[in-house]
C-alpha cells in the first residue's frame, strides 16, 4: 500500500535562520517526541516550516472503516480534506410524524399531494437533528391552508409544534383523513 505523510507546521519557522532552523529538528529526529505510534517519525531535516511527519498505509485503521453510503462520503472527501484531520460523517435517523385531519372529508389525490408537500416544505426548512428547536405547527397549518380544497380542515394530530430531537429529522409518517 502506497504510504501518506501528515506534516505538522512547526510555529514560527519563517522567523528563525537557516542555521537554527536545523538545530530543534536534530534534537528531536529520530525516535518520536513521546509518541507510541510506530509512524511516527520526529522532525524531517531540510524542510522548511515542517515539524514533524507521520505516515500510514492509506487504508489503515484510524477509526472505523467506511463501508456503504459511508464509503461513497469518504471517497468524496478524501481528496479534499485537510491533512491531518481523521473527518467523522454521520446521518440523521428518520422521526416518523403522523398527521390526522378533520373537517374537509378525503381530499383528492392531486390536494392529498400538495398537503404531503407543505408538511414536507415545513420539514425541510424548520427541521434539525439538534435538540432545542421545534417546526411550528401553525406554519404547516398556514401553508395547508393556501391549498384550493382544504377549507374547513382541522389537524387532530399531532397536537403542538413538532419537537426536534438530537439526531433524528423530522419526516412525514401515516396522514389519516377522518370527515
């Protein structure tokens, strides 16, 4: 496996001359500062600004290896990330949300469709997977009510804003339609 390098900056290196650039970088080559990793290699001679390097096969395990969607985001960021971060990815769980109705009947197919899209909108703009906010239940209503066909409607269910809990997303669960 071919090998990567993460370089560490050492602060202040523009500042010092090339005579005592060298010297911290002597004392301290060799075996790693501490360190009981057995990549990790001190500091290089002859590059400038550079502190210290450790390398690793690409591949290694630094963490848990990505398989899946997991893997597609890490092939994607990989290039891009910056070079000594080990970048953790997680996605949100579904939190299902049924909605009831009365006061209109059973709507149309079509209005259905457009009720599953306001509630959706809602979802998307105001939902979050971190605790301490909420999707206001009146701004679903208010976009229910701009729908041609729901005048009348009343949502049983559920019965307050939509609380958003820490690492779940909002979705739209069952809709039931009672007259």
């Amino acid at each position: 496996m071919p090998a990567a390098c993460c370089f560490r900056r050492f602060s202040g290196a523009g500042s010092r001359t090339s005579s005592l650039r060298g010297r911290p970088r002597l004392r301290g080559a060799g075996a790693g500062f501490g360190s009981v990793l057995a990549g990790h290699h001190g500091f290089p001679v002859g590059t400038h600004g550079i502190s210290q390097y450790d390398t690793f096969p690409n591949g290694s395990l630094r963490g848990i290896a990505a398989t899946g969607d997991q893997l597609t985001i890490a092939n994607q960021i990989f290039p891009v990330q910056p070079v000594t971060a080990l970048v953790y990815v997680c996605g949100p769980s579904p939190n299902a949300i049924d909605f009831t109705f009365s006061g209109m009947g059973t709507p149309s197919a079509v209005v259905q469709l457009a009720i599953q899209a306001a509630i959706h909108y809602e979802f998307l703009t105001q939902g979050e997977p971190i605790a301490g906010s909420s999707v206001d239940l009146s701004d679903i209503e208010t976009a229910i009510a701009g729908i041609s066909g729901t005048a009348g409607f009343v949502i049983n269910v559920p019965t307050g804003n939509i609380v958003n809990v820490t690492g779940e997303l909002p979705t739209l669960g069952t809709i039931t339609y009672h007259p």
